[in-house]
C-alpha cells in the first residue's frame, strides 16, 4: 500500500522564500488545486492524509478541496474542521472551512474525530479501514502545548490492537530528538529515521512531517518528493501489513 501525508497549505502556494506566515492564505486556490491534484494522481496513492484544506470559502470558489481531489482519484474521503466545538474559529469566514482531510481507495470502515483537550488546533482524525487504523493530527507551534497534545494523542494510540500509522504535521521543530519520548511510550517508529527535513519547501531544513508505524506494519520505501505547491513537501511512505 502507498500512504501520501501533505501538508497542502489551503492550495494557496508555498509562501515565498521570505515566507511571511499569512502570505497569500487569502487568494484564489483553483491553478494550484489542478497542479495538487494532478501531483496527488501521479503518486498512485492508497491512502492520503491532507492536513490545511479548504472546505468550501471564496478561495476555492465554494468547492471542497479534498472531495475534488479524491473525484479525481476515483476514493473515499471523510474531513473535519480543525476546531473544535465551541471555538470561535468556527465562526469566522474562511476559517470555518479550514479542514484536515484522509482519502482512500478502500471502503472506509469508520471515521472518528477526536479534539485535544488544549490548543488551537486540535483535531485527530482516526481512519478506520479493514486492516489498518490511521491517526491524522496537525500540532500546536507552541512547545508546552504540542507535548500536551501527545500526551493525549498516546491515549489515543496505546489500545489500537490493529496495524497502526500515526502521521501529520508534528510542528516538532526539533525534529526527532523531540519526538523520542513520544516514540517510546507508544513503541512506534518513524518512517524516516534519518530525520530528512520537509520544510520549508524550497529549502528544507526542520523535519516538522511525521509517519510513524507501529511492529503490524513493514516499510518497504519512503521518499520526500521535491514539489513546490505547498510550504511543506510530500511524504510517501511504501508499506506492507504484516
């Protein structure tokens, strides 16, 4: 199976090499959702996590960006919001169709959404298929409050008895020296262990994009794609279950 984790920015670009943190989020999305989409096709992907999709605002003329993109691919998709209910970025205009995302080929067996208990994002997204349970999470910038939200994410993890991934922008801007403690209490392990950076785009430097297994899966490729549709790259990850 081929899982695809991207990190797509709402389509709106990669920011620029200055990479002001709001550049661009308030354009038109339609020329860079084709060329996603069109990257998204190449890969051939079973499963796809899209974490920062835009749901239906102005920017993308009213159209959900994952339900285009999993058309296009002949899947499944379920999405969510990234707040949680009440919050008040859920009252505010293009905000409230700011939505992480999963695709997939094979029937989805269920669909579960999960908030942390602190942060501003806040969503996990559980993926439940036949043989395999997948967790899509985007963490908090702020350090005290992304090492809470792992301590919520490890509950989540620990009673899952089937084949695991767990994957998302981590924002671990330590990369996997940050990660290890997490690592260990869940006995998962980073697909990428030589820490490869995946952001920013255009010249990577922090390893912030995860996929993490657990021992009912077997790797067998990862790559990291040097695309420049997003501020962060693409991760594939090629696996088997055992």
């Amino acid at each position: 199976m081929r899982f695809l984790l991207y990190n797509v920015r709402y389509c709106t670009g990669n920011g620029g090499r200055l990479h002001l943190p709001w550049s661009g989020y308030l354009k038109r999305t339609s020329k860079n959702l084709k060329q996603i989409t069109a990257f998204v096709k190449s890969c051939h992907p079973d499963i796809v996590g899209l974490l920062e999709v835009d749901a239906g605002s102005y920017r993308s003329r009213r159209k959900n960006q994952a339900a285009v993109i999993a058309q296009a691919l002949g899947h499944y998709h379920l999405f969510e919001s990234k707040y949680a209910k009440p919050s008040f970025a859920r009252s505010v205009p293009v905000l409230n169709k700011q939505v992480n995302a999963f695709l997939s080929s094979d029937v989805i067996q269920g669909g579960e959404f999960h908030y942390f208990d602190k942060g501003i994002k806040r969503l996990v997204i559980q993926l439940e298929l036949k043989n395999l349970t997948v967790f899509l999470v985007h963490l908090s910038i702020r350090f005290r409050t992304r090492h809470h939200q792992l301590s919520d994410l490890y509950s989540l993890v620990k009673d899952v008895s089937k084949p695991c991934i767990v994957a998302g922008d981590f924002n671990a801007f330590w990369g996997n020296r940050e990660m290890k403690l997490f690592l260990a209490a869940t006995g998962l392990t980073n697909a990428c262990p030589e820490g490869t950076a995946s952001f920013p785009s255009w010249a990577p430097k922090r390893q912030l994009d995860f996929i993490l297994y657990n021992d009912g899966i077997k790797i067998r490729d990862f790559q990291i794609p040097r695309v420049l549709f997003s501020d962060h790259l693409p991760l594939i990850c090629d696996f088997e279950i055992k």
